[in-house]
C-alpha cells in the first residue's frame, strides 16, 4: 500500500513520472546503430516506425490524391501497406524534421532535429558525428523520436535544433561534432611519415600523378615526397607551391576548404584528436557554417575509409616491455632496503620512511613508464606500434593505461585513500604474483 508521500516522491512519484515526463503521441523509440554513410542533417528511420508516426499525413495526403475515397478507406490502405503507401511516405517526410533524443539529456544538445531517410530493418541510423553530443554509443543505446507537428513547431526545429546548426557545444564554445576513435585513427594512420619507404625523394605535379602512383604501388601513404599543391591566395589568383609532403597528407589537403585561414600547413603534420579538433574549429571561425558541416562529413568517411584500409590491430607482442625494467626495479629495491635499515637504525621516523619508499617507487614507475613509451613509439628503430597509435592519437587508451599493461602497474591506494607501501612491479603480461593480486 502506497501513503500519500509515496505517491508524489521519487522517479516514479506524482511530479517525475506523470508532471515532469509524459509519455506522448507521434513519438517512438528504438535501439540505435551507426549510419556512416549518413550525411550530418540525417538519421536513418525505419520504414515501419515512420508510417506509424507519420500516419496522420499518410491519411490526408491519401485523400488529396483522391486514391482513397474516405478516412476509413485511407486507413485501410495503409494497415495493408499498398505499394503506393510507401511513396506517399516518401512524400511526407520529404523535408520533415523529426526530433531525436537520448535519456538522459544533460544539455541541450541532447535533443536535435534530423531530415529522417527511410531505411529497412529496425533500428535508427544515427550520425556517428552527433555521438558526442548526445554521449550515445552503439552497445545497445535507445532512443525516441519525436514528430514536430504544425509549420512552426517544424520551423523551429529546422532553425534552432537542426544537427548542422549545433556544431559547438553551450559549455564551452568549442566543436562538438569532432570525430573521435576509428576516425581519428584513420586520419592519424593517413597523415603518417616514415622513413626509408618506397618512391621517397620523387617529386609530382598534381593529385591525380599520386594516385595513380599509389594504385601502381610506386609509393606508400607514408613516403617523403615532393608535390605540387594548389590554392587561392589572397587575390582569388590560382597559385601552387612545391611542398614536401607524403601522399596521405596530399588525399587529406583535397578535402580543405580553399581559405587562406587553412593554408597545407595545417595538414602538413601528424594529425592527432586535439589538433583536428583545432583544424575544425579553425574552419568554422573562417570558413563558416556550411563549409565547416561539409568539410567534418568528408574527413569522416576518409577517417572511416583508411581505419579500414590500414587494419590496424595488436596483439600480445605489440606490447613491449623494457628491457631496463628489471635494472630499474633492483635499483628502487637496493634504495628501499637502505631506508628500512635507516629506519632500523633510528636515523628516520616511520613516516619519513614510508615518504620516501613511495618517492623511491613511484619515480621508478614513472622511469619504466617513459622507457615503455620510447620503446614502443618507434624511437629504437623497431616499426609503428599499434598500440602506441592509438594512444598517441587520441582515438583510444591512454599513456597510464598501457603502463599497465606494459609497464609496471606501481603503487596501489587502500580503500582508506592512504598508498601501500609496496607496489606491484608486473604488468598485465606477465601477469601478477598471487600476492600482487590480493594486495
């Protein structure tokens, strides 16, 4: 039996379920999957769920047509989905923003308007450029779409909260449709430069000699080469400079929006998140809106094209553990034994021991951690690491988390928030001593 305070607090209290959140007509909800070949203003709507939501017009559409002669007979068309139905739903949303939202929405942004496009299946197709806005991701997410009705309700969604039209973010008035893991990998893997590769030092005249010198295999997306680029100077003349580039960069300067404000410089290096993050927003303050929604949807699909074409992957041997490891391990040993003996001996109290013992490891973690991290960025020689590139680019893992796989994990806090004397000196491969692990 609920009291009377029961019924009023709460998520599914009086206020939060029924005053605050009503369930509402012209409205679905479905899971959400990727649409890559989506254009920003877009999201993929499933046939079935857009005649049903879109019912209404479907009915009266039916009848300006005089295909049907009444209500009734237009409904009855449409429960036994007639070919012809499904080109006057064509018709109907043709222009008709719909709303998507994702729960919980913590900003404004975690609404906006898309022009739907009729798909097969069942899921939404959602832009994977608004991912971030909406803090969606396609493990399973959900998400409602929502039917703006009269001319204005559709006006506004179409002025004020169109994908295109929310490109930075109310927080901090920086983009917030930058592309994010398989992109940035891709454009980091693109923008690339290594030595020693075939066709180095040659020299071209415009894209098409280094695209037909890519197909030939005559050069790589990463080879030093020489190559006319091509742009419009501040006069509106048609200039070109010899620049020394690689072809990767070359493909990626093809998608800049010709501004002087974006000169090849800006391509002209290895792309990681932050810096494409910049490019874009360079973009946007030069170039304006339209150019910037154009330009982020082309470094996407080439952000998507070259993740695959590169596959990129790793396995347990990408991993390098450094060969000074254990000479660092002993020397932090050797150190912590002087000051237990110091200890012993009374020279030091308790907590100035304790103080140092943890110096003394963590300076080592950090050691072996640096010396991980030059293994593995190729600085011996050896070959691009996988691992290394995604960590470095931005696209996923972090510096702290291939320590531990790595590295050394180092010291670990107690629940009480105070750090244990003792660190664990394996990584993830080699695993841990049975001690390590319930430490």
């Amino acid at each position: 039996l609920k009291s009377l305070s029961d019924m009023l607090k709460g998520k599914q209290g009086r206020f939060r379920q029924n005053l605050l959140g009503k369930r509402v007509d012209y409205s679905g909800r479905s899971v959400i999957v990727v649409g890559p070949e989506l254009k920003l203003h877009q999201c993929g709507l499933p046939k079935k769920m857009a005649l049903e939501l879109f019912k209404p017009f479907i009915y009266s559409k039916i009848e300006m047509y005089g295909m049907a002669p009444t209500i009734k007979a237009a409904k009855k068309m449409v429960e036994k989905e007639r070919p012809e139905v499904w080109d006057i739903l064509e018709e109907v949303i043709r222009e008709h923003p719909v709303l998507l939202n994702r729960a919980p929405t913590l900003h404004r942004l975690g609404i906006q308007a898309f022009e739907p496009v009729l798909i097969e299946g069942k899921a939404i197709q959602l832009h994977p450029l608004v991912c971030t806005a909406f803090n969606a991701d396609f493990d399973g997410d959900q998400m409602a779409v929502h039917v703006p009705l009269s001319l204005e309700a559709q006006l506004e969604a179409r002025v004020l909260m169109m994908s295109t039209n929310n490109i930075l973010s109310p927080a901090n008035g920086k983009p917030i449709i930058v592309p994010s893991q398989d992109i940035v990998l891709g454009l980091y893997y693109l923008t690339m430069e290594a030595e020693g590769e075939p066709g180095e030092g040659m020299v071209f005249g415009d894209m098409g000699e280094i695209e037909h010198a890519l197909t030939q295999g005559v050069v790589t997306l990463h080879s030093k080469i020489k190559a006319r680029y091509r742009y419009t100077d501040e006069n509106g003349n048609e200039v070109s400079d010899l620049v020394e580039t690689t072809p990767g960069r070359m493909i990626l300067a093809q998608v800049l929006p010709d501004h002087k404000a974006v000169p090849f410089s800006m391509v002209n290096r290895l792309l990681t998140k932050k810096e494409i993050t910049d490019l874009i927003d360079v973009v946007y303050r030069h170039c304006g809106q339209k150019e910037t929604v154009i330009f982020c949807d082309r470094i996407m699909s080439l952000g998507f094209g070259h993740a695959c074409k590169a596959g990129i992957s790793f396995g347990k041997d990408d991993l390098i553990v450094p060969e000074a490891k254990s000479k660092l391990v002993e020397e932090a040993q050797k150190m912590v034994k002087e000051f237990e003996q110091q200890y012993l001996d009374g020279l030091i109290t308790r907590g100035e021991k304790y103080n140092k013992v943890v110096d003394v490891w963590s300076q080592c973690t950090d050691r072996v951690a640096e010396e991980m991290m030059r293994a593995m960025s190729g600085a011996s020689g050896r070959n691009i690491n996988s691992v290394y590139m995604m960590a470095h680019s931005g696209a996923r893992g972090s510096a702290a988390q291939i320590k531990q796989l790595a590295g050394m994990r180092g010291l670990m806090a107690k629940p009480s928030g105070e750090i244990i004397e003792t660190p664990i000196i394996s990584n993830f491969k080699e695993g841990l001593t049975v001690l390590e692990y319930f430490n």
